[in-house]
C-alpha cells in the first residue's frame, strides 16, 4: 500500500516524530503533527514528508504548510520531499536532489510503499 509518511528529523539525523496518511496522494491535516512541530521545534532541523507517486517536488500545499510552520516556530528549516527518484531537499530556499540518503530515507520509504 502506498502512502504519504511524515517525519521530524532533529540533530544527527534523528527521527523525532512520524506518522502517516492513508493516501498516496495527500497527507490530511493533524493537531498530532502541529503539536509535534511545537513540542520538538528546539531540536528540529529538518521536516520531511514522501511523495510514493511523486511528484518529485513541492506540491501547492506543501508550499502553503512550509509559509505557515516557519513563522509560528520562530525559525527557518530544511524541507525535503522523497520520491521514488530521490530526495529533494529545500534549504535557504534553495532546492536540490541529494546525491546520498541519509539513513533514514530507507525507512521512510519502506513506509511510504515505495
């Protein structure tokens, strides 16, 4: 089953904080998650959700989320979207496919159904 998996990596490549949606297509919105946000924002680095079908970019609403969550946390984060052709990785709004994953890609996309 393929589907949108949602993590929070934090220092050294530590996963925080998951979950998952029950589409491929969409990741519906989550008290859960914004608490999460909040709860770990002092140690957050990165936030990183799967695209199992792709698109291999940032869709609309991920856009929309990443404007919304950087202002309420009073910080600016790494973003990254993985697809089945790799990890796309939005740092200083800079966007960019990363030549290795990091140990945690497996995982999310074994997750993801991918």
């Amino acid at each position: 089953m393929s589907r949108e998996v949602f993590f929070l990596i934090g220092r050294g490549d530590a996963v925080l904080w998951s979950d998952a949606g029950e589409s491929a297509l969409a990741l519906p919105d989550s008290r859960a998650r914004w608490e999460a946000l909040w709860r770990h924002r002092e140690e957050l680095e990165l936030v990183v959700h799967s695209h199992p079908l792709g698109p291999h970019a940032f869709s609309a609403e991920d856009e929309s989320t990443m404007a919304a969550v950087e202002p309420a946390l009073g910080k600016t984060l790494a973003w990254a979207v993985l697809s089945p052709k790799g990890l796309l990785v939005r740092r200083d709004g800079k966007d960019e496919t990363a030549a290795t994953l990091p140990w945690w890609a497996d995982v999310l996309r074994l997750a993801s159904g991918m």
